[in-house]
C-alpha cells in the first residue's frame, strides 16, 4: 500500500513537474516572442526618430551632429551598432569608426516593398532595423540600428525561468492547491494582456493593461502600454497626412490604395497661380531656417485662403503656390471662387504686411518677420486631373496647355496684381470689377491673349458669400 501511495506521490509529482516544465516552456516562449516584438517596436522608433533628426545634417553635410546622433542613439540598452548611410549607400557615421567611408547595402530598399517604413530584420541574435532618409520624397541616405537580442532577451528569459523553476519547486511542495493558485496569479495578467491584445487587434488603441507587479510581467505589461500609445501616435501622423493632400485624394488611396479611382480624367478646372514677388532678394542674407520660417508663414497664409474657397493646392513651387477649382469634387462656380481665392490673399497679405509694419521696419529678418506681395494668374480651361507619375511615385495633379497659361499670367502681374484670362473674365463679370489690361503675347503660344485686371476696392456681396 506503501509502495502504491508512493508511487502514486511519484505519479503526481511527475505530473506536477512535467506540468511545471510544461508551462514554463510556454510561458518562457511566449515572453520571449513579446520581448522581440517590442524590441522590433523599439527599435523601428530608435530607426525612425534618427531618421527625422539626420535629414538636416545629412543634406548639409554635418558629419559632427551626425557623429552626435548616432552616439546618442548608441547609448541605448542593447544597441550594438548605428551608422547612417548617404544615397550612395557609403557610411558617414558610424559607432565602429573602421566602417567610415565604407559601403553597406542599403537594407530597406532590399527588404521592404514599403522603403518610406522601418525593415526589420533578424539575423541570428542581432535584430537590423533600417529606415531611408528621405527629404521631400527625395532619397539622401539610410539610418540604420543593430540590437543584441542576446543582450535584451536572454537575461530576462534567463530569469524567468529562474523564478519559475523556483515556484515550481514550491508547487510540487505545497500541492496542487497551491499550483493552481501560482497558475491562477501567472495566467490572470497574461489573460488580460491578451484581451488588451485583441482590443488592439479590433482597432481600439485605447486598450491599455494596468501593470499589476513589477516582474518581466509587469514590464511586458507596460511595454504593451507604451506599445499602445505608440501606435496611437502613428494613427495621429497618418491623420496629419490629409495636410499633405485633398480630403478627397486622401480618401481614395484609404479605399483603393492601387489608386484606381485616381485615374487621369479631363475636366474643366479653373487654375491659380500665386508667387511671392522679388523673393530671391528678400531672402538674400537670410538664414535658411528664416527662409524656411518665412515661406511657411506666407503658404500657410495663401492656402488658407485657398482651402476656404473650396481650392485643392496642387503643390509648393518653390515661391509659388499652384491650385485648381473645380476638381476632384466639381464645382460649376470654379472661376468665381479662384478669383475670391485670390482676393482674399492679396488682402490677406496687405492685411499681414500693416501687421508686421506697426512692429518692426521693412526688411526686419526673423520667422515671418519680412513683408512680401504676391502676383496672382488665372485660367480657366480643360485639362487632365489625375495620378502622374511611375509606378514608384506619382502625383495627383492637373496638366495641360490651361495650366500653362495661367503661369504664364502669373508671370505678368506686378505685385499686389490678380491677372485672368478672357475665359475667366466670361464667367465672373458682374460678380467683379475687371479692368482690361490689352491684349498679351504669352510664351509658347501663337494667339495673344486678352487679360484682365481684378480691382479690388470693393468686390460685390456675391464674391463674399462664396
């Protein structure tokens, strides 16, 4: 009976134990599974925030602050290896000086079919995270960062197992009640870290786990937060994505990504064209990061007024701002809104201009800080609305012989000028007063063209109410 009673106790035992081994095998794959993904997470914004900060640098040349970038980031707890690339794929800075002026492949572009995300990837106990550099679209260069798994996981895991073997011991000790109470007090965070998991999975990135201990755990738990609130902080960029295009463009690549319904079709569009006047002589002796101030300050001022009529911003030329009326969405009053558009900017940038004169001199330097005038051409006329551009890269974009003839008129206006074809001229008089300037020989084109002056002191209520 003895014997039976204890080779039952061994029978339990072994169960126990195997029971024990069992669910540490698990537990310990599970975290280290966890571990990695947030690693890869880590990772991807270690790449992605050396990325942004190593633009400037990169396109001035700086090798000290790229020096200083790539330092910084390789203080970080298992960074074993960051360099930054150029667009010839040569290192310019490195944390092991031998690889300077060395060549590297380019791995985004190797591992990706999305070169503007991280690439992740794994290569024994190192985890390679690359990201291009790109300035306005424009590729200058690749960050990249090396991380020792073996240095971030294997510890951790090491230790669990530690504290699991351990807890083993005392479960076989103490009996199954105590097992199942060491179960029940593992599995229930690990329960609702995968609820939070699946709340996450459906689209809710407000899920978030409240860490309960401060073991692997709780850590796991709080990675999962900080996992959450970065995907949250994606979901805020993307958002700001629809700064850069029409609601309307912005819309079809959600639903279409392929971009089928982008498609080029003709219409009947109403083009703007607006530029800062003399502006290579105002910033002559300007700082670039002034230039930059400035041109933000003045586009931010003429696409407002823009976007309030109703206008789709083609694109930053760069002094000049390009908008068309009448698409994607048609508008069969495109005309009068482009030239209340305009209007509304010449007053705008009057308006600005008082502003700055009651604070400071002309010419006085600083973000915003120098008065400008813009001159302003109009057509109206049929072009092409649509994706332009290569399978790699397109635009959404208006082109055709209308589009030339309203830059032409842009190029004739003096300063606080609006300048509009006799094809805007048939669809809005009545609604502005229009001064004819005479007949003008446009670039390119055989056939003068008869062009209009918009006066401003005083437009009627029906360009206001547009």
């Amino acid at each position: 009976m003895r014997s039976l009673q204890m080779k039952f106790s061994a029978l339990v035992v072994g169960l126990l134990l195997l029971a024990c081994v069992g669910l540490a095998l698990i537990s310990t794959k599970h975290e280290r599974a966890a571990l990695e993904d947030e690693i890869a997470q880590r990772g991807q914004t270690l790449v992605a925030n050396l990325a942004g900060n190593a633009k400037e640098p990169l396109l001035a040349g700086d090798d000290l602050t790229l020096d200083g970038l790539v330092k910084e980031v390789g203080h970080g707890e298992g960074v074993v290896g960051v360099r930054l690339l150029d667009r010839e794929d040569q290192v310019l800075a490195s944390l092991d000086p031998d690889e300077r002026g060395q060549k590297r492949p380019r791995l985004s572009i190797a591992a990706s079919s999305q070169p503007r995300l991280p690439t992740v990837v794994r290569a024994r106990k190192l985890l390679l995270v690359a990201m291009p550099v790109a300035f306005r679209d424009v590729l200058i260069g690749e960050a990249q960062v090396e991380l020792d798994l073996g240095i971030l996981v294997d510890p951790v895991v090491r230790e669990s197992r530690k504290q699991l073997a351990a807890v083993a011991s005392g479960v076989i000790v103490i009996g199954v009640g105590s097992g199942l109470v060491f179960v029940a007090f593992l599995a229930g965070p690990l329960r609702r870290l995968r609820a939070g998991v699946e709340r996450l999975t459906k689209g809710d990135l407000t899920a978030r786990v409240p860490p309960t201990s401060r073991d692997e755990v709780g850590e796991l738990t709080r990675a999962f937060n900080e996992m959450g609130e970065s995907l949250q902080q994606k979901e805020r960029i993307q958002s700001a994505f629809g700064r850069y295009v029409s609601d309307y463009v912005l819309n079809q690549l959600l639903q279409t990504p392929d971009g089928d319904e982008l498609s080029g079709a003709e219409r009947e569009v109403t083009i703007l064209f607006a530029d800062i006047r003399r502006f290579t002589r105002l910033s002559e002796g300007m700082k670039a990061r002034d230039v930059v101030g400035l041109l933000n300050d003045v586009f931010q001022l003429l696409s407002d007024r823009i976007l309030a009529r109703g206008g789709t911003i083609d694109k930053f030329i760069g002094d000049s701002v390009m908008a068309y009326f009448g698409a994607p969405a048609a508008q069969p009053d495109h005309a009068l809104r482009a030239v209340a558009a305009a209007e509304d900017i010449v007053r705008a940038v009057a308006e600005r201009n008082l502003h700055l004169a009651g604070k400071g001199p002309t010419g006085e330097t600083g973000e915003g800080g120098v008065m400008v005038d813009v001159g302003i051409g109009i057509h109206s006329g049929l072009v092409v609305v649509g994706n332009i551009g290569s399978d790699r890269r397109t635009d959404f974009t208006a082109i055709g012989d209308a589009v030339n003839v309203a830059h032409r008129l842009e190029k004739l206006a003096r300063p606080r000028e609006i300048l509009v074809s006799e094809a805007v001229q048939r669809r809005v008089r009545g609604a502005f007063r229009l001064r004819f300037e005479g007949e003008r020989q446009l670039s390119g084109r055989v056939e003068p063209v008869h062009v209009y002056a918009v006066e401003l002191d005083g437009p009627p209520e029906e360009a206001a109410s547009l």
